[in-house]
C-alpha cells in the first residue's frame, strides 16, 4: 500500500492554503469582517401606493421619488410597496415598515379616512407621515402635496361659463362622493357656477356624484339626464377625463357630441383626444412629473431634521392644520394643447404625439 500522498494533491493543498491567506489579509484590509466592511444602511423610506389600475403611480410617480430622494439624501432606502386598492393591506405594509425602522411613511392613501389609522401608529414612533395626492383626514398628518382641487373645479366651470351664453342650460358630473378630492372639485365649480345660476345667467339642469369615478356610470346618470330633460342641456362640466368619456358617448348616442362641451381634468390620452376633436373643451393639466420631486424634498428634510422650504400652504384635514404643498393646475384647450407637446408631457406619458392622433382627422396638434 502506497502511504505517500501523490504531488497534486500536495499541490493543491499548497495553492488551497494560499488562498486562505489571500482571503484574511483582504479581509484585514477591508476591515477584519463581512460586515464591518459593508456600508451601513442609509435611512428607510416608505413610499405606499394605493392601487396598480392607473399606470402613473408605478410607472412616473415610484421611480422619479426614488431618483429625487437620491439625490438628496444619497444612500437613502426607499420601499415601494403596492396595496391594490385594498386598504388593509396597506394598514398592514405600513406596520410593516414602521417594524423595519422606516423613518418616514409616504401614502397616496387608499381610504383617506381608514388610513388616519395609519398615521395615529407613525406619530406615537415619532414617523412622520406625508400624504401623498390624497388628503388623509382626521389625524395628527405632518405633510400633504397635491394639487389645488379646488383650482381644478374653478378652471372646469370658469371655462364653461366662458364658453356659453346667457340662460345656457348646464349639468355637473362630480366625481366619488368618498373621494376627498372630489368634492374640493366640487367647491370650486359651485364658487363659479353658483352666482351665475342665481341670476339665472346659466340654468341648472342635473347634477350627479359618480360612484368610483367610473365612466359607465356616467354615461348612464347622463343619458338618464338627458331623457329627463328632453335633451335640453347645452354644457356638461365633468369632474375628469374618464367621465367625460362616457358623457361624451351619451351625447353621441342623440347627436349631440361636439355641440354640446364637456370638461374634464388629468390631460389623459382620451382626454387630450377629445380636446383635439372638439368634443370636450378642456381638460385641466396636473404635471404629476413634479409631484414625487416635492415630496422628496418634505423627505430629505425630515431625514436632514430641518424644515422643508417648499412649504407654500396650509390645509386642515379636520384634526390640524397640515402644512402643504399645492401644486399649480393649467386649463387646456384648442387653444394651447401644443403646450403638452412642448413641455413633454404628451411623450413622458404616452410615448409620442403620433400616438395621440392615431385615428383623429388633421386637425390641430396632429395636423
């Protein structure tokens, strides 16, 4: 029996051992170990999104935040996380983040009112709560940035006052009459439309709330409306887009659309559509792509234990006064849609302006 170990394997020990060496002088150098040598974890950041059905959410306002709060607090961790339109569920990623050490919790909330629940837990951690696009009520809330609703409903009925004539015959479509924002819309085309309905310079035929925001449910309060009414209505002022869509459809079904304008808000692809063709006369403007940059800023200067410098308004969520972010609005129309082309909006949101007038005449910005 041969007792002697073979030379490649004495080599292979030699140059395993080598190895070793290599490995704890490295190691030495780096820091003596694994984990002393890793970069420590920068502050956390929960950044909860309340559904996946509108694309902006995760495809604009997730990704630019992210970006934004790089920049300015460099190493920062942000956790995005989704809810789906269930409320729990984001009660329960909160408490989730809230247990991983999350400095900050951003929620465009899913239930504006289920999510004062949410905030009461963050404020006795000492987390300070931002709210993002949607107001969260009846709670100690430290920071909201949105857009003025209030100057969106003046913008939809200022435009339709402007656009039709003495003893006009108009309805009003609003949107959700859980959504908070929906009835700050509301606010303001009530502040236009209300004087001009008392003396009887336009006439008020209807006026709806629209479950969900939802499009068919629109067309329906607006064919049922039209029936009622004997056809009699020469403007509809529509809380957004989607239900103008569906209004606009009810008028088509009697001859009606183009004659008859809609209003609408979000500058979205079906709404921005029918701005070209007449047949809604203006879709307010929100740029969202400055929405998440804003927060990130109330962030960084939570995380930086400063105060945030945007600051530019105060608004009272039932509980206290939350310092604010308000965001401007544009109303759009024939008359200056070129602007989404030039500002970039129409290319960031829907890839090209020859996508927007897919299957419309020549006319306007898709001459």
């Amino acid at each position: 029996m041969n007792t002697h170990t073979p030379r490649w394997r004495r080599l292979f020990v030699v140059f395993g051992l080598m190895s070793l060496v290599a490995l704890v002088i490295a190691g030495t150098v780096s820091g003596g170990t694994a984990s002393s040598g890793t970069a420590k974890a920068g502050p956390l950041v929960a950044f909860l999104l309340p559904e996946n059905v509108t694309p902006r959410w995760e495809g604009s306002d997730a990704p630019v935040f992210k970006t934004a709060l790089a920049k300015l607090v460099p190493g920062a961790q942000v956790d995005v996380l989704n809810a789906l339109n269930d409320s729990s569920k984001q009660q329960a990623q909160a408490e989730a983040e809230l247990t991983k050490g999350a400095k900050v919790l951003v929620i465009a909330a899913v239930d504006q009112k289920a999510a004062a629940v949410i905030v009461k837990e963050a404020n006795t951690k000492g987390v300070p709560v931002i709210a993002y696009d949607r107001l969260i009520r009846n709670s100690p809330l430290k920071y909201y940035v949105s857009f003025d609703s209030v100057a969106v409903g003046k913008a939809e009925a200022g435009w339709m006052a402007k656009h039709t004539t003495q003893g006009a015959r108009l309805v009003i479509i609003n949107g959700s009459p859980t959504d908070d924002n929906a009835h700050l819309v509301n606010k303001g085309i009530h502040s236009v439309l209300d004087p001009l309905f008392k003396s009887k310079a336009r006439i008020k035929v209807a006026e709806q709330w629209t479950p969900g925001w939802d499009p068919t449910k629109a067309q329906n309060e607006m064919e049922q409306i039209l029936t009622k009414a004997s056809n009699g209505v020469d403007g509809v002022v529509s809380a957004n887009d989607g239900m103008s869509g569906g209004i606009i459809a009810a008028l088509k079904a009697q001859s009606m659309s183009g004659t008859v304008k809609t209003t609408g808000q979000d500058a979205s692809l079906e709404g921005v559509q029918n701005v070209v063709l007449g047949t809604q006369g203006v879709t307010v403007f929100k740029d969202f792509r400055l929405q998440a940059p804003a927060t990130a800023k109330i962030a960084a200067a939570i995380l930086n234990g400063t105060k945030p410098t945007n600051i530019n308004a105060t608004v009272s969520n039932g509980q206290v006064k939350v310092p604010s972010v308000m965001l401007k609005v544009v109303p759009v129309d024939q008359s200056n849609v070129k602007m989404l082309v030039t500002n970039g909006w129409i290319k960031s949101q829907y890839g090209s302006l020859a996508k927007v007038c897919k299957g419309l005449p020549k006319v306007g910005i898709c001459k």
